[in-house]
C-alpha cells in the first residue's frame, strides 16, 4: 500500500481505489473491508482488531472463470512482496500447463484460521460480483499450517449461501514444502540413513495409486524402524505425514498433468 504501515493512509489508498462500472478491467482495486458511508473501515491490526485488504482486478477474477476439475487452487503467505512487514496471502490458480495465475493479494496483520477464513470468503464474494456465479474448488494445494487448512475448509469446503453445493475439496499439500521438512529432521542423521529417507519419499510421492502407496508405505516404515536411528523419525513421519490432515502430498491425488511437486506460489515468492 505505498510503503505505508499507517492505518488512516492505507483507508485513503482503499478510498481511491474501489471496484466502479467505470474502473478499467486491468486496473486494480481493494475489497474486503466494512463501509462507514463508503468510506473504508480498516481494523488496527491488533489480535482482537485485526487488520485485512484485498487487492485483485476484474481481469485477474475473469481469467479464473474456469471449472473446478481443470485447475489447482493455490494459497500461501509471504513476507518478501511487503516493505512494512506485514504478511500478504497470495491466491491464484494453476493450470494443466504449470502456469500460476494470480487472483488476489491480500494484506493482512496477522496468519491465523480468522484471517485465512475472512479472506477467502471475500475473495469469493468479489468473484461472484465480477464473474456472475460463485467460485468453486475441488483442489487446493497449500503447507502444512493448521490455520491455512482450517481456513480453507471453513470457507472453500463448507457449504454458503452463495454455494450450497460444493464439489468435495481435495487439500493437497505442496511436495516442495515436505521435501523441505524431510530436511530439517534429517540432517543429523548419517548419509545411509538420508539416502534411505529420501528413496523411500520419492518412491511413495510417485505411486501411480492408493494401493501402490500402501504397499510402499509400509515398506518404509519396515525399513527405517529397523535402523536404530531412523525409529524416531519413523514415528514422526507416521503422526505428520500419514495419519493426518496433510497426508494427500503423493501424485494420485493431483489431476492428471499439473504440478505436484512445488507450489507456485512459492516459485513466484522465489524469483
């Protein structure tokens, strides 16, 4: 917003930049923020007034009027797109081809379920302002933080009044951020044991089905419980990876031809 972190600056940015009948498809403008005479109400940024704004444009809700089978939605914060420290949730879609097209960048004081949650239910507000019907989701591929999951399903995968029927929602979790993981738990463990690690998450990652991952799953877990300094991270891997919320990170899960092992959202944050 300008490089300012001054709440009543950022509510005159807000002021200038609303959606119009006459405001071009390219340009950009703010949501998601209550109206006092149409003047912008934005929270102070403390836990109990927390503080959200949307910015997206016309073009960018049209370009993902697609149906929910043939894209894969993506959502993650970051901290490098803001000079004031604030994180920005960015959302957008990727398509068969592996291109990421953002939808809506969201400031925000802070990332929790409350945030996440309010944030998409207004992205999706917007769109159905914009493109006449409501968004709909079937894949949302995103890292394992329990208020971004939490968020996603009380907004994407519950029923509203805007949708009351929604396709089921498949919570993909980006390999590159497992892989990431694998790593921090590993790294003090001897070559063999890594080598051992990291054949047998590539091999499950790739599975070409639910029982050809069963089979190699519990062949991993054979594996490393017989190596003494493998039992712990075995019992870490289960808890984490298999028997929770974010165990769809193998390839069966995805549509056939997207991206399934790295977010696009965080290539983007990358470059």
């Amino acid at each position: 917003m300008k490089n300012t972190n001054v709440v009543e600056d950022m509510e005159e940015i807000a002021a200038e930049a609303q959606l119009t009948n006459e405001l071009p498809d390219t340009t950009p403008f703010t949501f998601e923020y209550p109206l006092d005479d149409g003047a912008p109400e934005l929270g102070g940024g403390s836990d109990d007034d927390p503080l959200v704004i949307g910015i997206t444009s016309t073009f960018l809700l049209k370009a993902a009027a697609w149906d929910p089978g043939t894209f894969v939605f993506h959502m993650d914060a970051t901290f490098k797109l803001v000079t004031c420290a604030y994180p920005v949730i960015v959302c957008g879609i990727s398509d068969a081809a592996r291109q990421f097209h953002p939808m809506a960048f969201f400031i925000t004081s802070q990332k929790t379920v409350v945030q996440y949650a309010h944030a998409l239910r207004s992205m999706m507000d917007i769109y159905k302002v914009v493109v006449g019907r409501p968004f709909q989701v079937r894949y949302c591929m995103g890292d394992a933080e329990d208020a971004q999951i939490n968020g996603v399903e009380q907004a994407l995968a519950a029923p509203c009044a805007s949708a009351p029927s929604k396709p089921e929602l498949h919570y993909l979790m980006c390999f590159f951020h497992v892989v990431e993981n694998m790593k921090k738990r590993v790294s003090s463990l001897s070559n063999n044991a890594k080598y051992l690690v990291y054949r047998q998450i590539y091999d499950m990652h790739y599975a070409r089905d639910a029982t050809e991952f069963a089979t190699i799953q519990e062949r991993a877990d054979a594996l490393w419980r017989a190596v003494p300094e493998l039992r712990r991270f075995a019992d870490y891997f289960q808890q984490t990876w298999i028997r929770s919320c974010f165990c769809k990170w193998q390839c069966l899960w995805s549509p056939t031809g997207f991206a399934e092992t790295n977010n696009p959202v965080e290539v983007q944050q990358s470059e």
